[in-house]
C-alpha cells in the first residue's frame, strides 16, 4: 500500500467561521496503481491532494492520517517532508505557466529538484538527466535551453511532468493536469501519463473534474461531493454505469458519442453545489436528487458496498461501494 | 408579473445604490486612521466655515487692527499677532476658507480634465489617444512652479489664475491613472457583451468605465487636494497669490518677508504651518482609507 | 418560410490579423456557415483554430478582411446604426459570465442594460422579469437586486443568458457557454438553450472545443481545423461516422458507443500541435498531421494533398461536406462503381 488517508478531515478557518472542506476521508492508493478522484470545483478534491505534501495553508486544520509508505506525513518533521516532497511524492498542477518560472531555462528548473535531493549529483549529470527527461515526456532535449514563454500550454504541461517525474517519486499526483487543454493536445499528455505509469511503476493519484478522462487514465475512482467521496470503484464502471445518483450527473456532463440516450438530453444537475458552512441535513446530495427517498432527510449514508448488477458482466474483481441509500438497495440512480 | 408593479426601475436603482453605499460606509468604517482623518478633516471644515462667525472680517483689516507689532501670544490675541497687529488666530481662521477652496476646486477641475482625458484616451486609442497621452507627459514632465510662475506672470495674480495653474500641473497624474484604468476594464468581457448588446462609445464609457474607474478617481483626488493646498502655499509664499486675500501661504509669505524668523516670532510662522500639516494629514489619512474601499485589490477581492 | 429569412449566412468569409514582422495571421481562411433560427450548430475546434474569430466577425466585433456575413439575406453593415440594429436580431453569450457581467451592476441592470441601449423603455421591469424566468431564474423578482458575486457560476450564465434574450433576438452566438461551469451544472445550461430552440424557435451557433456538448445539443457541426471548416453535416452523421481523417482522430480520442467504436477503431493520437495561423502549410492544410498521408493510406491522392488546396465548403447543396483529397477520391470511385 503505497499510499493511504485515514479519516482524513481538513477545515480551512475564515471570516465565515470553519469551512470544511474535506469530511472524513479514507482512502487507499497501491504501489503502482492509478486511482483518480472526481469532482467539482469546492468538493474537497484539490484539498485532498494538497494535504498530502502537507501544501495547504496556514488557516487549515487538519487531522486524520496520511500515510505514505506507511509513514504518517502529517507527523514528520519539516526535513523528512522536504525529503519526501519530490522523492517520495511529487505533485503536477493545473496551470502550468503559473508553476513555472518565467525567467528561468527549463532545462535548469528540472534539474534543480535533482540537484536538492542528490548531494552527489554534479550540475552537468543533473541536467543531462534533465535533457533525458525532456525526451522521455516527448519533447526534443534542445528545448532545455527554452524559456516556458516558448513554449505552448501542452509542451508547458509535459515540462511539469518532466520535473515531477525527476527524483523518481513512488507517487505522482495529478491535479486537473490536462483541464486547460485541447482534446488532442489532452489525449497525447493522458496517454504519456498512463506510460509512463505502466513504464516506472509509480503509483498515481489523478484529480479531475472530468470521468471520462480518469476511466481512460486509471483503474480505480472515487467521486467526491461536499468533502466525502460517495462512491468508489472501477474507474470505467464508476463511469459507464455510476451507483451514485451524483456520479451519474457527472458522467452525463460528458456524454459518450453515440449514445443515443444523450443524444438533445444534456442532462445535468438542479441547483448548486451545498454551502460548506450550511450542509443540508442527512445526506448532502439530497436537495439535488431525483432519486432522494424519505430516509435521506433524516441519516447520512455511509459508504457502503452495493449490490453488483448481473448485467455488469461477470462478478467485478474490485468491491464497488457507494454512500447511497438508494443503491444499496439496489435500485437504480438515475431516473 | 404583479409583483413587478410595485418596484419601478428608479426605485431599484436607489435600492441598490443605497445598498452598495451603506457597504461602502461599513468597510470605511472599519479602517480607523480614515475615520480620524474624517473626524479632523470635519473639525477643520466645520472651523473654515464658521469663520465669519468666530471672528468678524473686520479683523483682517490691516487699518482696523488693534494689536501690537509682532506681539507674543496673550490673552486678547492667543497666538500672537503680525506685523501690522492683526490676530494670528483670526488669519489662520480665515485663511483655512481660501486654502480649502483653492485646494478643492482645482481638485476638481484637474480630475474632472483627467478622467476625461484618461477615459477618452483609453477607450477610443489610436491616434487621439497618443496624443492625448504625450499631452500629459509633458504636463508631468514640466517643472510644476516654474509653469505657475510663468503662467502667473502673463495671466496676473488671482485665485483663478492659481485655481488653473494648479489643476493645469495636477490633471495628468489623474489621467495616467484613469487610463491604466480603463485599459483593464477595457479588456474586460463585460465590455465585449455590451459591445455585442450594441452598445455605443457613449454607453460603454459612461456605464461600465466611469463608475469602475470613479471610486479609484475619488481616492486619488483626496489625495490630490493636499498637493493642491500645499501647492497653493507655495505660490502664495513666493509671492505669487492673489494679494486680495488671506491663505496660509500668504501669512507664510508676509511672515518671512517681515523678518518673523529672524525676530524668532514662532507664533507667526507656526500656525498656518500646523495648518496646512493638518489638513494634508487629514486628506491623506481619508484618502489612503478610501483607496483600501474602493481598491479590490488591497481588499484581498479579485 | 425561406430558407434565407432570418438565417445567418457567411460566404467564403476571411479575417487576416498582422502580425509584428510583416507576417499575416489567416484566422479565418474561408468559411461558409449558415445558421437558420429554430437550429443548434456547433463549431468545433481546437483553441487557435480561428473559432471565437469567426463568432465575434458573425456578430460584427471583428471586420472581415473578404467574404460576406449577412443576416436576412442582408449583408452586414458596419456603420455605428446598422450595427446596432443588427445586434438586435443576433446576441453573444460569452464563455466566463463573471467576467461578462458588470461586478457593479446588479442582476436587473445587466439584464436591462439592451433594453437602455436599444432605447426600449415600455415595461422594463417585466421584460426583465420575463427574460430572467426564461432563463430559468424563478421567481425573477428574487434576483433583481443581486449583485453576481451573490450568485453562483450557474446563475451567473443564466443572466447573461437572460440579457441576451431581453432584446428577443432571433439568433444566439455563444461562445464556450459552459467551459467555465461546474460539470454537474452544464447540463442545466444546455438544457436551457435547447428549450429556447424547442420554445421560442431560437437559432444558436455554440463555438466549443467539446464533441460531447454537439452530440449533446447540436442539429449540425462543422469541424474547424486552421481557419477552415474541414467536415460538416447532422451531428449523427457527422460523428458517429467520421469522413475527415481530423474529425476521426477527434472522435477517437473521445469516449463513443461501441457502434461509433467500431467504425473508428483504435485511438489516434496526432502528433504535434495546431500550427500557427501565420504559417498555414500549402495544399491540404491538415496534411503534415494527417494519419492518412503518414500511414501511407493517402499515397494514391499524394500529389493533391501536398500540392493542392481544398476547396471552401458549402453553401450546403449536400448535407455532408468533407475537405479532403482522399475522401473526395473515394467517394467518387465508389460512386463510379455502382
């Protein structure tokens, strides 16, 4: 087990008093093994990967575990986290002009990492790995000599690659990492993404508001709604056929081509997501629900295991497992 | 649409004006060197105002006065009185009147020639933005007291003249401001969705850039004003003030012309000095209040 | 009613921007669209592909540098009072609704604000409650005094949508109208702009870069690649069976039913990026990209592509259209043999 939250919570304190923002997580990413999450903006999801490198900020309080190599990263002490950051767990953002530095050669600013964390590595091994790794993500090794204003948004993104993929981490975390990206230009970084999984065996956690894009990066997904995951499972399952009346929402939202149900029938979701300071009462989804019955006024559904549909193909090698009462039950989500 | 009937399109707006206002005042409010900026800008107003009513003008007569020369603070005149034995409290007074209203309306010319030019300027571009915007480089670049000067020379010595002089140097400053401004309200979206609603110049500038670029124009133009004052006292103690009138800079000038420093008669030179402190202490403590209001990025909002 | 009445036409349209170093941008390399009232069509594309050009020269924002935009069969004008008139009849929805809406303004103001520039003074405050409750903000009279920061992404979209309606206009260009949006609420907006369509017999031309939100809303696509269309017809046609070697690839990447999968085996990966707009490659444009022309597919029909230029698609005499030197060939060999 390469990396795992125990009863994660994270609030951040504000002027409106405390915002949860994660709820009680637990979660378990395997050596090697790809786990997306799924959600939209404000479910607690970039939290989540902030709180691993221990990134969030100062108004957050968090508890729980998290441990990486079961080694728990909220106890360590600032040396062994920097240690950790980079070598053990390395992280890839979202926007990438914003994470790199303007006025710095590429080429430098992937070997820096390499130059921190190896006291043996001299300057010139340093960046002959750096040019190494430019190749490697698909980029000709000349291009250590560019500045990132050179470079173009997918070119920008594969350079964060390069420099996550540096100290040889255990564990990648990608966060929105293709968002602002073209089709295309999104289709050539998932598919360097999943070799390079497949390639270096590291474990990777990928964080995205779109299912369609972790079921073809990732085995496994959880889907996250007001800072709880609400269901977990396969990813192309938790896609194709959701036990969640939320993740339904959020596969429709990106309908697959030919399908004649979402053929004129955008679906979509009533209302927004729930204040984090005024959850509803029992389950947070249910203001939202087309499926709500009278029990979800009243309790709050535990993530528990659901029922596997005949149809699905055979029995499913992984446990699907779902914080709706109406799945547990077997019923369908979506109406 | 019943309910409609009982809100008109007026009322609205006043609701809604009303309510961003008292929003406004909430978060000026919470800053407190503006509220004592507020409170001594109000105390010197108020004292500007009741003048004629504290001391009669009769006091400013050079003919009329009572005092000895140059006399020490006493009972009769507790700060002392000039040269020609008039009350330096009663000038100081009076003088607070011209400085206030010199320092205000050109203020106001200089902002409103400003924002003008900022606005136009930055909207329309091209070749009249060009020109407008090398116009005011070279106000700015001009040394500003010898263009008073010069400009006093040929227009003569009056309060016009020193009104104009001074929002004559002060406008550009304002205009680079409202320009930088409008160019990033400019390339806002919500300018592209009134363009395509078709919108005019005229809309564009008059709805969504003026009322962007106005609460930063207020913030800056108290800031202005005790430029204006000190500027004001400036030309006055060069000599260059209307001679009908009293100002600060004006007692400043008879002062040092009439030896009050080498008669070490501090009581001359040191409250219209305190004066003119205090009222750009005020301004500026206002200003740097309302700067935070009405500046989201100071406030921490995006 | 005509096939012209009320209908947006644009004719072998170009907008050329230069460039610093005397080079010349060819955003929008001849165009040919038509967008009836009562119909969604989509224009898809990859980011600097010319779309949003082409949207903004539709609405009058941007001049075309050839070609002709006209609405009605009349060709657009472009002095201060055609314009405005035009504006009318044909309304942007932007992509960011909290960047398109005034911060100082509140709801019933940016709503109101066509009506005041159109000088409609008769019952302003029901025809914003009307086109508020058209776009889904009910009861409207709730949401006059809000500013948009009270509101979230969603609403935000539905007051700019409901702006744009105020003025009762015939066509809707909306550019990317949900990019900005919580997943979960996109459906909600696409669902609004296929009830106008459905309701008010509203035209809409959606520029995207998202397949899945034509097979969602759209009646027809056009697929832009290099400021030119390069396919366009019905949705189901367009990509359940891709024709164009660029929409193939699109389609392949994307997540399809088995019945599209079939006829778009594997996933197609293109190399590379979108080239600039300033150095648009001679011949067929897409052909230094082309799986086709790579995998030696394309050899019989070689010289064309590298040689010679496609021609501009439309107007629409065939419901499918495809720019290609290797379709066309086929096509027409298959024709020879039946």
């Amino acid at each position: 087990m390469l990396l795992e939250f125990k009863d994660l919570r994270v609030a951040y304190r504000g002027s409106r008093g405390r915002l949860p923002a994660v709820r009680g997580v637990d979660l378990t990413v395997d050596a090697g093994g790809t786990m997306g999450i799924a959600g939209e903006s404000g479910c607690g999801k970039s939290t989540l990967a902030m709180a691993v490198l221990r990134l969030l900020p100062k108004s957050a309080e968090v508890s729980g575990e998290i441990l990486l190599d079961g080694e728990d990263l909220l106890q360590m002490g600032w040396g062994r986290l920097r240690a950790v950051r980079w070598t053990g767990a390395s992280i890839v953002f979202q926007g990438a002009m914003h994470s790199l530095n303007a006025v710095q050669r590429i080429g430098r600013q992937i070997a820096e990492p390499i130059l921190v964390h190896e006291a043996t590595t001299t300057p010139a091994a340093a960046a002959r790995r750096a040019e190494a790794l430019l190749e490697r993500v698909g980029l000709p090794a000349a291009r250590a000599r560019s500045y990132p204003h050179e470079l173009s948004g997918g070119q920008r993104q594969r350079v964060m690659i390069a420099m996550a993929l540096a100290c040889d981490p255990d564990l990648v975390i990608a966060d929105e990492a293709t968002t602002a990206l073209d089709v295309m230009v999104q289709a050539q970084v998932l598919q360097l993404i999943s070799s390079l999984v497949t390639e270096r065996g590291v474990g990777l956690m990928m964080i995205s508001h779109d299912l369609s894009v972790l079921s073809a990066v990732c085995d496994r997904a959880a889907v996250m709604y007001a800072g709880r995951i609400v269901e977990q499972g396969p990813a192309h399952e938790v896609f194709a056929d959701a036990r969640h009346p939320y993740s339904a929402a959020l596969s429709a939202a990106f309908p697959v081509i030919g399908d004649p149900a979402a053929r004129m029938n955008p679906g979509g979701l009533a209302g927004d997501p729930p204040d984090p300071v005024r959850l509803p009462e029992g389950c947070s989804f249910r203001p939202r629900c087309a499926v709500a019955v009278d029990r979800c006024g009243g309790e709050s559904p535990e993530l528990l295991a659901v029922p596997v549909r005949g149809s699905a193909g055979g029995a499913a090698e992984a446990p699907r497992v779902s914080a709706c009462f109406v799945a547990q039950e077997g019923m369908p989500v979506v109406r | 649409m019943t309910a409609t009937n009982t809100l008109s399109p007026r009322a609205l707006r006043w609701a809604r004006r009303r309510q961003s206002l008292t929003r406004s005042w909430a978060a000026y409010r919470s800053q407190k060197t503006g509220m004592w900026g507020l409170v001594l800008l109000g105390a010197i107003v108020v004292l500007a105002i009741a003048a004629p009513v504290l001391v009669d003008e009769s006091a400013l007569s050079v003919t009329q006065a009572t005092g000895g020369r140059m006399a020490p603070p006493s009972a009769a005149y507790p700060l002392g009185t000039d040269e020609t034995g008039r009350s330096i409290l009663a000038l100081t007074l009076w003088g607070s009147r011209l400085s206030l209203v010199i320092g205000l309306t050109a203020t106001v010319v200089a902002i409103v020639i400003g924002t003008a030019v900022g606005i136009t300027s930055g909207h329309i571009g091209g070749w009249y933005g060009w020109i407008a915007l090398r116009l005011s480089d070279w106000f700015m670049v001009l040394p500003s007291l010898v263009v008073a000067i010069a400009l006093l020379a040929v227009l003569g010595r009056s309060m016009a003249t020193t009104i104009t002089v001074i929002a004559l140097v002060s406008w550009p400053g304002t205009t680079r401001l409202v320009r930088a401004q409008t160019l990033t309200v400019q390339s806002r979206p919500y300018l592209e969705r009134a363009k395509a609603l078709g919108a005019g110049h005229w809309h564009q500038m008059t709805k969504h850039l003026l009322p962007n670029v106005l609460p930063l124009v207020l913030a800056s133009a108290t800031l202005l004003v005790p430029s204006a004052i000190l500027m004001e006292s400036s030309l006055a103690w060069l000599g260059l003030g209307d001679p009908g009138v009293v100002s600060w800079g004006s007692i400043l000038n008879r002062a040092s012309e009439n030896g009050a420093v080498s008669a070490h008669a501090w009581w001359y030179l040191l409250p219209p000095g305190l004066a003119i402190l205090l009222v750009v202490l005020a301004f500026m403590m206002c200003g740097r209040a309302l700067e935070a209001v009405f500046n989201p990025r100071l406030r921490g909002e995006s | 009613m005509s096939a012209e009445e009320k209908t947006l036409t644009a004719r072998n349209l170009r907008v050329e921007f230069g460039l610093p170093g005397g080079r010349v941008a060819r955003a929008v390399d001849g165009v040919d669209l038509d967008v009836a009232p009562g119909e969604i069509v989509a224009l898809a594309g990859e980011s600097g592909c010319g779309k949003t050009t082409l949207a903004r020269t539709l609405l009058g924002l941007e001049r075309a540098t050839g070609g002709t935009v006209a609405f009605d069969g009349v060709p657009l004008r472009y002095s201060t009072r055609a314009l405005k008139a035009y504006r009318r009849q044909v309304q942007l929805v932007l992509q960011d609704p909290t960047g398109a809406l005034n911060p100082r303004h509140t709801v019933y103001d940016a709503v109101a604000e066509g009506l005041r520039i159109h000088k409609i003074h008769d019952d302003e405050p029901g025809r914003v409650a009307e086109a508020l409750s058209l776009a889904g903000l009910r009861p409207p009279e709730q949401f006059f005094l809000a500013y948009p920061h009270e509101l979230s992404g969603g609403q935000r979209q539905r007051v700019v949508i409901a702006g744009a309606l105020v003025l009762q206009p015939s066509l809707l260009v909306a550019d990317e109208p949900v990019a900005s949006l919580d997943a979960s609420v996109r459906g909600e907006i696409l669902s609004l702009l296929l009830r106008l369509k459905e309701e008010q017999g509203l035209g809409a031309l959606v520029i995207t870069h998202d397949l899945g939100l034509a097979w969602s809303i759209a009646d027809r696509i056009a697929i832009m690649y290099l400021g030119r269309i390069v396919e366009q017809g019905p949705v189901e046609r367009v990509l359940t069976a891709p024709r164009h070697p660029y929409t193939r690839a699109l389609v392949s990447v994307l997540p399809a039913a088995p019945a599209v999968k079939a006829a778009v085996a594997e996933p197609i990966v293109l190399a590379g990026e979108l080239p600039d707009a300033s150095r648009i490659p001679g011949g067929c444009r897409f052909r230094p990209r082309c799986q086709e022309v790579a995998s030696g597919n394309a050899a019989s029909v070689l010289h064309q592509c590298t040689g010679e230029d496609l021609k501009v698609l439309g107007p629409e005499a065939k419901p499918h259209l495809v720019a290609c030197h290797l379709d066309r060939n086929l096509h027409e060999g298959a024709r020879m043999a039946g």
